[in-house]
C-alpha cells in the first residue's frame, strides 16, 4: 500500500527557495510578474488621477467615478476568463505573456492622447467621452489581463519542476502578497514624483504617471522575451478551437479529476472570504477604539503580512505535510481565526492579531491547492482549467463585495463573521473528506491490481 502523503511527489531536497531562485527560466518569469502585478496595482491611481484632474468637479464625491471604473475592470474577468484559458491552450504560453503586457503598456501610453484628442467632443449621453475613453481603455486592459494570467500560470508548470513547484508558489504567493501591500502604499507618491520631474505641463496631463505605469507594462514585456519555456510547435493543435466543446472540456475534467476540483473549491472560498473581509474592514475599523473607518486598510495588511509570513514559512516545511492535509489545517484556523474576529471588535491590538492569523492560515490553504491545480493538470487542460478558475475566482471576488455589505447591514458584523468562519471550515472539511476517500479508493486500486 503506498503510504505517501496525499497530492505529495516532493522530496527533501526540494525544500526552500533555493532550488527556485538557481533556476533562472523561473526568475525571468518572477521579473516579469513583478513588474505586470506592479502596474496593475498602479493603473487604478492612474485612473483616480485622471478622474481628479479631468472629470471630477469641487466638492463631488469620486467614489461614483472610481466605481464604474472598478466595474469596467471586473466584466471581462466574468465575461472572458474560461474563453482566454482555451486561446491559451493553443498558443505559446511565452508569446501571450509578451503581447498582453506589451499591448497593456500600449494602452496605458495612448491615454493622454485620446484625451486630448476627445477635448472638443464634451459629452456623449450625458457622460464625458473622455472618461468613455477610460472605461473603454480599463476594458481592453482588463480583456488582456485575462489572457495573461492562465498563460502565467500555466508556464510556471513549464519552467518549474514538479517538485519545486510548491515553493516557486510560495514565493509567488509572498511577491503578489508584497506587490499588493506595496505598490499601493508607494503608487501615489511614485507617480506624483514622475510628474514632477516632468514639469507642470506635463503633470496637468499626468504624462509621469503615464509613463511609469505604462513602462511597467513593458518592462515586463521586454524580460519575459528572454523567457525560454521548451514549448515547440508540435505541441499544439493547429484546428481552430471550439470555444464551448473545449470549456465543456475543461468542466468535464474537474468533474472527473476530484483533487483538482477541490483545489479549486477551496481557491474559490479563500477568495470570498477575503472579498467580503474587504469590504467588512471599513465597518470593523469604524467601530475598533482607536481606529477610523478610512483606516481599514491596516487590517487588511495585517493579513497580507501574515499570509506572505507563512507563504514563505512553507517553502522551506510544506513538503513534508500533504496538501490536503495543509488545506485542512489552514481551513480550520482560518474558522478559529474568523471567530476571533467577531469578538475582536473591541480592542485594536485583538483584531489585528486576529487578521494577522487569517493571512497566516490562508496560506495553508491557497498555496498547497495552487500547487495541486499545476502539478496534477496535464499540460493540454491546464489553459481551460486556469481560465475556468480565473473565471470562478472573479466571481468569487465579486458577489461577495455586494452581498457582504447588505448582509452586515441586516443581520450585523459578528453573525456574518461567523457565518465566513461556518463556510470556510466547512469547505475545508468536505474538501479533506473526499480527498481522503479518493486515497482509499486508490490504495484498493493498487492493493488488488487495477
């Protein structure tokens, strides 16, 4: 009988960064990634400042301006995740992570031109066509954001072998965590300075900022050229794709394959608790002694720190536990954590040592199920199957950032704390259950010869 950890092919030498950061097929893919997640955070200060300084009038709230921008970002995460992951399974992973980041940066170093140009044309159905002309822009970038994340994640398997891949995820966990923290703690600051350096005229115009963030873009673009991934042409099917056969196809292989369908279940989770955590920060620090309501943006990195802690703590110890094993752990502490939090609400120092933990056993639970989703995909589905989880996991952000609010406003902050605590520990569970009979099912398997 095999007795070796469920989802776990790891061995001890491939613990810690070590082996990652000596691989550098992985390091240029990091690079890249570090510089699109950076710009990414970036591109929403640029829209503020171009909202503030072109369509905002004295005295009127922004939030409206801002929201349809957040909208515009959100659709084609709903509308074209599952489809990019069938493009991307046909294309080479190295060419669509060029393009879409040089193609973003394109977009972005346009905007104060289309602008310029929209200056005579006021309105268009009472709306300024300039600020049309941002939401179209949000759109295309966010349409080609959803073709470089499955391809992202997709070459990660390609240049990382299948024994590193939890620390490669790891790492990749702390730096999105990191970007997150940072680039929006220093995107202000960094792109009022760019203006400034170009002079007054060129700031009412925001071209500094213009320029970082689109520089990021392709930035990006210009390292991952040198990203060699082994992909040759006989890979790929030439025949056009059928788009719904080939998403029925990615559907049908996460009803068949368990341990992928509960990775994604639990990535979906992980990520509805932290939607709606996002939006009950600003009611928690509201209410907290010492903290104000524009203030929630400290338990939110309090989490983020705890998260990229462990998420780092697993590179170099996640190897000897199984992932499912892991997953269960990270659910039940995310539960106790959650309930932590409902009773934290007095004291400043309680919550964030509550948040802090969330983070911490959040990492228990998306890295090890990341990993499962790349080491267990073959390399013709992994397109479909990360497009499907990029679809699912924006919904996942989404409904909860309209549903929490209304929820918290009914039933108050503590019952629906613990009704997140119910749901995680609950998934967590039933995801453990059923890898744990598909386990049995293959010890008899192999017991009794097939």
């Amino acid at each position: 009988m095999d007795r070796r950890p469920l989802y776990s092919s790891r061995q001890p030498s491939s613990q810690g960064f070590a082996p990652v950061l000596r691989n550098p097929r992985f390091l240029t893919l990091w690079g890249g990634q570090i510089f699109s997640q950076l710009a990414d955070k970036f591109y929403l200060v640029l829209m503020i400042a171009f909202i503030d300084s072109h369509f905002k009038a004295v005295g009127q709230p922004i939030s409206g301006w801002v929201s349809a921008i957040m909208i515009a970002n959100t659709i084609p995460a709903v509308l074209f995740g599952s489809l990019a992951g069938v493009y991307v399974d046909r294309w080479f992973k190295k060419g669509v992570l060029v393009v879409s980041n040089l193609m973003r940066g394109f977009l972005v170093l346009i905007v104060p031109t289309l602008l310029w140009f929209s200056q005579d044309i006021k309105t268009w159905m009472d709306l300024p066509v300039g600020f049309l002309i941002l939401l179209a822009v949000t759109f295309l970038v966010s349409t080609l954001t959803q073709f470089f994340a499955p391809a992202e994640q997709a070459t990660l398997a390609l240049v990382v072998r299948n024994r590193h891949l939890l620390a490669a995820n790891s790492l990749n966990t702390t730096t999105t965590m990191a970007v997150l923290i940072v680039g929006f703690a220093i995107g202000e600051p960094l792109l009022a300075i760019a203006d400034r350096l170009l002079g007054t005229s060129a700031a009412s115009w925001n071209f500094g900022k213009v320029l970082v963030v689109g520089g990021a873009y392709i930035v990006a673009g210009l390292i991952l050229l040198f990203l060699r991934t082994g992909e040759k042409s006989e890979h790929f099917r030439p025949e056009p794709p059928h788009i719904f056969d080939d998403i029925l196809d990615g559907v049908r292989y996460l009803q068949e394959n368990h341990r992928v369908r509960n990775a994604l279940m639990q990535l979906v989770i992980l990520f509805s608790v932290f939607a709606a955590l996002s939006v009950l920060a600003v009611r928690m620090a509201e209410i907290i002694p010492a903290m104000k309501a524009d203030q929630f943006g400290f338990l939110l990195a309090a989490g983020g720190v705890g998260l990229a802690i462990n998420a780092a703590i697993l590179a170099y110890w996640g190897q000897r536990f199984a992932n499912a094993q892991l997953s269960l752990w990270g659910s039940m502490g995310m539960a106790a954590s959650l309930i932590g939090l409902s009773v934290a609400t007095k004291s400043l120092w309680l919550a964030l040592a509550m948040t802090t933990l969330l983070g911490a056993f959040a990492a228990l639970v998306g890295v090890p199920m990341q990993t499962t989703l790349l080491a267990e995909t073959p390399p013709d589905m992994r397109g479909k199957v990360f497009g499907l989880e990029n679809n699912a996991v924006n919904i996942a952000l989404s409904l909860p950032l309209a549903v929490a609010g209304v929820a918290e406003t009914f039933l108050g902050l503590q019952p629906v704390l613990l009704a997140l605590a119910a749901l995680t520990g609950a998934g967590g569970i039933l995801s453990w259950y059923v890898a744990r009979l598909e386990s049995v099912k293959s010890s008899k398997v192999d017991r009794w010869g097939g």
